[in-house]
C-alpha cells in the first residue's frame, strides 16, 4: 500500500486542438467594455429619474389621489 503508483493516467490529447487565445480574449474585451457602458447608462438613467422626482418633491408639484 505504501509503494502503489496512485497517480492518474493522462488522456490521449493527440484529437485536441487548441483555440487561439486571441479570439477570446478579444471577445472579454467587448464584453466588458458593453458591461461598462451599459451599467454607467443604466446609472446615469436612475440618477435622472431620482433628480427629477426630487424636483417635482421640492417644487410640491406632486398630487396625491387625483
């Protein structure tokens, strides 16, 4: 038990090719670059609607129940 060869086999990587780095990394780019932009539109539009309500609650332009 002492002397056993427990290691593992290694698979057969003669049918593996591998992708080009390039492609993907390129793709993380955009997809983080769309992230960005995206969450800052999405700030930037909450920011807006915020100052907006604020306004019409400072200006006491808001009706209740008609």
């Amino acid at each position: 038990m002492k002397n056993d060869d427990l290691r593992a086999d290694r698979d057969e990587l003669d049918y593996f090719i591998p992708r080009s780095s390039a492609k993907r990394g390129n793709n993380l780019v955009l997809q983080v670059a769309a992230g960005v932009f995206l969450g800052g539109l999405a700030l930037w539009l909450v920011q807006l609607g915020a100052t907006m309500l604020y306004a019409k609650l400072m200006l006491g332009t808001i009706t209740f129940g008609g």
